[in-house]
C-alpha cells in the first residue's frame, strides 16, 4: 500500500484526459491519443501503475526522442496460412500491440488459429492488457516480446537475456483468467514502482552489487541482477521466447537491441485461438469452474490469505479504484501534470 502522505487519488476520467493532452502535444492524432490514454489509464485503474501512470512519462521521453513515431501503422510484409509477419514501424507499443491482437483473433475467426508476428515495435507496456482484449471476445491468447539485455543468465553476472513478458489468457464466463508474467523474478516495472513507495520485495527478487540476494528494489535496480522466476527454469524459457520472437518475426533479437535506455525495435508474437470452434467448447466453461473450484478448496499457508488464480483480483482492484479513485504517488502526478510546458 502507498503510504498516504505521498498518495493523491485521481479519478479514471482525469487521468485519461491528462494523459490525452499530453498526447495530443507530443504528435498524437486525436484517435490515436484517446486509445493510448485509455490504455494506460486502464493499466492504473487494474493496479498496474508500474505500466500506467509510472510508465508514462518514460513514453512521452521515448517519442520526444524519436524512438516512437505517433502516427505509424504496422504494414504487413508477409503471410502463408494462419500466419502473417508485420513490421511494426517503430509505431506506439500499445497500439500495435492491440492491433496485432485482434488481427490474430480476425485469422483465428476463420481458421481456428491465428498467429501474428511483429517487428521493428516498441514497448507494449502491460502484456496482460491483450490477454483481456482476446478474452472479452471470446478468444484465448499466447503473447510474448523480447526486451533489451536486462537480465543476467542463470549462473552469469551480467545481463545477456531479457526478461521476456509472457501472458497466456483464457476466457471464463463474463471474466477471464490472465497470466502475465516476466521472465524475471519481479518486472523491472514493478521494482520501479516499489522503490518509488518505499516498499520491499515479499521474496528476494535479485543480487546487491555485492552479489548478495536481497528484497530491497533499489539495489537491485542499481546493480541490474534481476533473479531469473525459476532460477534457470526462466533462463531457459527466456532464451527459448527471444529465438521464437526473432524467426517468426523476422525480426530484432535481445542481443541486438541491447540498449536498455531507448528499448525499441523489440519483436513480439501473439496466437489468438477459436474456442468457440472446439467440439467441447459447450462444456468449456464447466470445466474451467471445476477446475477453479478444485484449486479454492486448497489449504492456506496463512489462514488469512486466498488461493486466487491469476487475474482473480483485477475485478475487486478495479472496481475500487473506479469508485475511489486511483492511488498514484503525488511526485508522479505533479510530472505529468507538468508536461504542458514540453513541445516536439
């Protein structure tokens, strides 16, 4: 929790519109502008300031500097079967992101399976936004990026792989069940984020300079030892995630886009699937609440925590947040709010 004194609540409809302005400063179209507002403030309204508001200020550095282009498109430049390769034209992360999510669940509408790359993008902020695009409308999503070297290999010092977001969606009655996860033990976002609120990592997250694991975010950013999830379980699946995003793509790999600094020109991937065309796509439903059920009734640790799947909170954060307000820290805000004095 963000401790009070540094706290100012911001409702959803004053952030988006911040975020519009400042938008519509830096290059944006008007269509444009309102989509990636209301994106990033969606990521804030769901509890994902790390890739909402936090984030956004390093956004509007990233265009001002080029790394962005506000009105480019992706352009498709190849396509065999359920399969097509975008280059995404260095546009807004989010944008193409959710444009490839739904061109993936167009191919997958007619052919079961829907698979599109792309490459040449940028940052698409919080992975799980796409898992929940997909499932509102039926569909489950596989997606994935690579990133800059920003993570060590298990048994290595220095960063050679990327932390590599996975998300995995599945629709589930008027909700939906999204995993989104880095390959790093914690997001670099979210050691962000908690070194911004003065907080600590519940489990050790990385190594200080002094090669030393430890729960404090700060040193871990300032060292760049992320702790890969799974030690060399996420090594692995990280190096396996950043091979498949530059052969379908075509595109960049981690070791090439090494700068962490101005990450751009990553390469991403998104399988959209048709449940709707499964044989047992009647009783889908009951099955995943049977599994569901199955995994509520399992024993706490503690007496006073949940077994929740994943995303089984966002409903009660966001609801919160829309009724309350979104908790944002003050020194944040005042920055955005400050960004009326920047010009392209």
């Amino acid at each position: 929790m963000l401790k009070s004194e540094n706290t100012v609540r911001i409702s959803y409809d004053r952030m988006k519109s911040e975020f519009i302005r400042v938008l519509s400063k830096i290059g944006f179209s008007e269509g444009n502008a309102e989509k990636c507002a209301e994106i990033f403030t969606m990521n804030s309204v769901d509890g994902v300031n790390s890739h909402g508001i936090y984030r956004f200020p390093r956004f509007v550095k990233n265009t001002l500097e080029g790394y962005i282009k506000p009105g480019a498109v992706p352009s498709l430049f190849h396509s065999f079967g359920s399969l097509e390769q975008w280059n995404g034209n260095l546009g807004p992360g989010p944008l193409n992101a959710s444009f490839a999510t739904d061109r993936a669940i167009e191919i997958a509408y007619r052919n079961g399976l829907g698979l599109v790359s792309l490459s040449n993008t940028n940052h698409w902020m919080r992975g799980g936004t796409y898992g929940w695009q997909a499932a509102k409308k039926g569909y489950a999503l596989i997606c994935w990026t690579n990133t800059c070297q920003n993570m060590p290999a298990w048994g290595a010092t220095d960063p050679r792989i990327g932390n590599n977001p996975f998300v995995l969606a599945v629709p589930f009655h008027e909700k939906a069940i999204v995993l989104d996860f880095a390959m790093s033990q914690y997001s670099y976002g979210k050691l962000e984020s908690l070194n911004k609120e003065g907080r600590k990592l519940p489990f050790p997250g990385g190594y200080n300079k002094n090669g030393e694991l430890t729960i404090d975010p700060g040193e871990i950013l300032e060292s760049w030892r992320v702790l890969p999830a799974g030690y060399w379980k996420g090594s692995g699946l990280s190096l396996l995630l950043d091979i498949m995003a530059t052969i379908l793509s075509g595109g960049l790999s981690t070791h090439q886009i090494q700068r962490c600094s101005s990450e751009h020109s990553v390469s991403q991937i998104f399988i959209a699937i048709n449940i709707k065309a499964l044989h047992n796509f009647p009783s889908i439903d009951n099955s995943i609440a049977e599994i569901i059920d199955d995994l509520h009734k399992s024993n706490p640790e503690n007496l006073s925590s949940e077994i929740r799947y994943p995303g089984e909170n966002v409903f009660q954060t966001r609801k919160a947040n829309l009724e309350n307000g979104i908790p944002v820290n003050k020194e944040v805000w005042q920055r955005i709010l400050s960004f009326n004095v920047l010009s392209k």
